[in-house]
C-alpha cells in the first residue's frame, strides 16, 4: 500500500513532534487503516518535503515526527488564474486541475453574467490541498477571496495577463507568450461571456493581451484548464529543461 502524503501546517525538521490537520488522523486510522509508528510523507509548502512516522493516533489527532528531507523547497512558477465562479461541480474540478497544473493562486472574479454569487472559499481551499496532496506538488495554491472584476483589475500588479479569446480573432497563445515569462496570469470569463462593457474595460489595461484559444468554443472550465496547460508548456516549468 501506497505511503500517505499528507499536508501540515506547522513547521518541519528532524526530531520535531507536528500536529496532523483536523480530519487527518480519522483519514489515516479508520480510511488508511495506519498504525503508530507507519511512515507517511508531509509537506508545509515552506519546510521541503520530509518522510515521517506516525508517533500516535487518538480518534481524529494525529501527531507526526519527521525523520528525513526527501526534497527541498521549490516553488512553482508564478501563474495566476483569474475566473468568473461556475456552478459548483465545474468550480470544483477547475480548482483541483489548476493545482495539478501548479497555478500559484486562484483568483475568482464576480462579473455582470455570473451564474454564482458566493464562493466557498473553505471547500475550494479543502479541495486544493487533496489535489496538492494527490500530484506531489510542494506548495499549495493559494485561493483569492473573490473580487468584482474591475476591483481585481485595479488590484493587479501588471503582470501579463492574458484574456481568451473564445471566437478565435486573436493572435494564438504561442505567439502571445513570446518573450514571456511568469508571473503571467489567464482571465477566464463567465459561460456567457464578458459584457461589452467589461470588454472595454479590459482591453484598455496595458498589460492584458488577447490570446485564441482554438477554432472551437470552449465552456468556462474548459477554458481555464487548457489554457492554463498551454501556459505550462509555453512558459511554465513544463518548459524547463530535464
């Protein structure tokens, strides 16, 4: 049976005693059927990741002592995702492909044609660890409480940011990306489209750029996974040379 590979918050090091996250020792007794002294892997997103034993299981606590670094910190490249909430179950399972895909932070956008209009922020977040947890990934991504769309445009640091084109007129992402590098962020709008008015308001920020995103229209979750993958091979570590 595979070893659990668990995210913690606390710090990590050789002889340390790190308290499991609530819901982590029920996982690992009554799920994983583990027993004290079973080893399991733990990452913090600041400390690298270490091989650890289980030094005891009461009920739902798990306290855990790490042995060995198995792998340094490393962070993943600075690619944001900027997108319109979608129904819950696409919302979803955009959060847990763009943690596979190793975005940096998740920033959801209210627009004019939104079908949702709170976020879950506690459930997405619940959800980025397990994916973060699943892909072997050192960090976790970090999630946005959700802003209008203009607030965040206001709010942006002027990294690229490139905005898909769902009818195709614009120049593709490869030839977009030229000469780019991260941070560099991808807007996804709502599954009816930006308004004319937020179009506006988005071409006329200098740092946004359209990019096509194929011959075909996409839905909303579509769009940002693809996108996102097309970001890693173009200008993510999906480039970077083995």
């Amino acid at each position: 049976m595979s070893i659990p590979r668990l995210y913690v918050e606390a710090a990590l090091g050789a002889g340390a005693e790190v308290p499991g996250l609530p819901g982590q020792g029920h996982y690992l007794g009554q799920v994983m059927r583990k027993r004290e002294g079973d080893p399991v892997v733990l990452f913090n997103g600041r400390d690298g990741e270490w091989r650890a034993g289980i030094a005891s299981l009461r009920k739902d606590k798990a306290l855990f002592r790490p042995e060995a670094l198995l792998r340094p910190q490393a962070a993943s490249p600075d690619l944001r995702l900027l997108l319109a909430p979608v129904k819950r179950d696409a919302m979803d399972w955009i959060v847990e492909k763009a943690t596979e895909l190793g975005v940096r932070r998740i920033q959801p956008v209210f627009t004019a044609r939104c079908v949702v209009g709170r976020v879950n922020l506690e459930r997405l977040s619940a959800i980025a660890r397990e994916a973060a947890e699943q892909c072997e990934r050192l960090d976790l991504p970090g999630i946005a409480p959700p802003l209008d769309l203009h607030a965040a445009l206001d709010a942006w640091d002027g990294a690229p940011l490139l905005v898909g084109d769902a009818r195709g007129n614009a120049p593709s992402m490869r030839v977009v990306l030229q000469g780019k590098a991260p941070p560099i962020g991808l807007l996804v709008g709502p599954e009816g489209g930006f308004t004319e008015a937020e179009l506006d308001a988005v071409r006329r920020r200098p740092f946004v750029s359209p990019a096509a995103l194929g011959p075909r229209i996409l839905r909303a979750e579509t769009a940002a996974v693809s996108g996102l993958a097309v970001l890693q091979a173009l200008a993510g570590d999906w480039a970077a040379p083995s």
